[in-house]
C-alpha cells in the first residue's frame, strides 16, 4: 500500500475502542449486578465504542443489551463465549441476535442435560432493561457441548459470524491450553490475548500465530472489569461489518 493511501485510510477511519469479551449475570460465574443496564452504562462511562456481551453458551440477555444500547453512544455486538468439546473457550460474534439465537439453538442441544445447580455454580439470570428478574436459566451454562472445535467455528461462519480463539494464553480453558496448539485447519477470524499478558510477552510467546489478527479484552465478570484491557479497531463506522474486514485486514487493529 502506498504512502497516500495510507494517509486516505487514516483520514477516513475512525478510531473505535472495543471491549469484546464481557459477561452478564446471565454467565453463572458473573456477579449478579452485571445486569444489561448497568453494563452500557458503565462502558459508555468509560468512553468504550463497541462492546460485546458474551455470556457462556448462552445469548439470552443479548435482545435486551441491544434495547438498552439503542439510545446510547455505543454499539453492541451479539456474541456468545462457546466451550467446546475439548472444553475450549471460542468467541461468537455475530450481526444480529437472530444469528446468535440460532447459535444458541446448537449450543443448548449440545449441553448435557441437568439441572443448573445455584448453590455450586450461581445463579444464571435473564433480566428486563429495568434490571428485573425475567426469569433463571436453568441449563447446565458452565458445561462444555459435544461440539469439537471445528464444529463450532464452521457453524459460527455457516451463519456470518466469526470466531475468535479465547483468551489462548491462559493456562485453562484456551485452544492452546487443551490443545497444545492452534492447528492450521482451525479456521479462527482472530486470537484473543488475556489482560495477564502483556502485548510484547504475547508477540514473543505466540510468534508462530503472528498470521492471525489478535485482540485484546477484559472478559469482565464484574463491573469494574469493564474496559481493563481493550483493542482499538480504525473503522468507517462502529459495526460488525467493520470488524469482520479489520479481522481480514482492512483496516488496522492496535492494542
Ligand atoms: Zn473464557
Ligand atoms: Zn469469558
């Protein structure tokens, strides 16, 4: 690319802060005042651009987000963390809530059955934008599916979504923690790095994965956690379609 169109792209794109991992208290490990609310609230308070709220195999607060963001200076994406078969945390991000229901319609017929015990795991709530109890869900959340890692980054693509390994430098729960590696059939959009490593230690540990675009969040469990790590994506505008093309490597994604 030439020097100009270098200097065109910066003087089109904006610059977009985004935090893509968050849980809501519908994640049973999320505390329970991560209410949709108050989550908007607190990341436009923090002047974060995009966020995504992904709860553990579930979407069922993302409808309710997405309302609550409507009026606000934010863009919410519809996203899901998915533990596969080999207890991996892969994130789903999606265009609309529709797809991410679709996603979920999987993701609930791959969980074991039984019932989500409060006591052990907590309480899995779906709320209204008054921050009222709509309902608990009840499914196993916490569980892994049946559905190996291939399968579910093929079914997040069958629907227009992308797949971003999670968090593959923690030492549980990650790719390469189940793994031992990232093979080259896994047709991840992007890798996401933990607020435990620093970018230098990542770029040093992960060189062999330097292909794939990386991200950085605060996979926040609590409203404090809001927007402790963050990525900033240069966009024409704050949407999904603007990620999906920084990801392909249209535009420029720092951290
Ligand atoms: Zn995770
Ligand atoms: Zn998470």
């Amino acid at each position: 690319m030439s020097e100009w169109a270098h200097v065109l792209i910066n003087l089109i794109m904006k610059r977009f802060i985004a935090d893509l991992h968050i849980h809501s208290c519908l994640s049973p490990c999320a505390e329970l005042d991560m209410t949709p609310r108050r989550i908007i609230d607190t990341a436009v308070a923090r002047g974060i651009d995009i966020i995504a709220i992904s709860d553990h195999n579930s979407a069922e607060n993302l409808e309710t987000t997405m309302r609550i963001a409507q009026n606000k200076d934010i863009t919410v994406l519809p996203a899901m963390e998915i533990t596969s078969y080999e207890e991996a945390h892969i994130l789903a991000l999606f265009s609309s809530v529709e797809h991410a229901a679709t996603m979920q319609d999987i993701v609930y017929g791959s969980l074991p059955k039984g019932v989500n015990d409060e006591r052990y795991t907590g309480y899995q709530l779906i709320v209204n934008e008054a921050d009222e109890i709509i309902t608990f869900n009840k499914r196993l959340l916490i569980n892994a599916t049946s559905l190996s890692i291939k399968d579910l980054v093929d079914a997040i693509h069958s629907m227009g979504g992308l797949a971003v390994a999670g968090h593959i430098d923690r030492e549980i729960f990650s790719v390469i923690s189940q793994l031992g590696f990232i093979s080259d059939d896994m047709a991840f959009d992007a890798l996401e790095i933990s607020c435990n490593t620093e970018k230098s230690r990542a770029e040093a540990v992960f060189k062999e994965y330097a292909r794939f675009p990386w991200i950085t969040s605060s996979d926040a469990h609590n409203l404090q956690d809001i927007g402790r790590r963050t990525t900033a994506f240069f966009l024409e505008e704050a949407s999904f379609d603007e990620i999906a093309r920084a990801f392909k490597g249209d535009g420029k994604i720092e951290w």
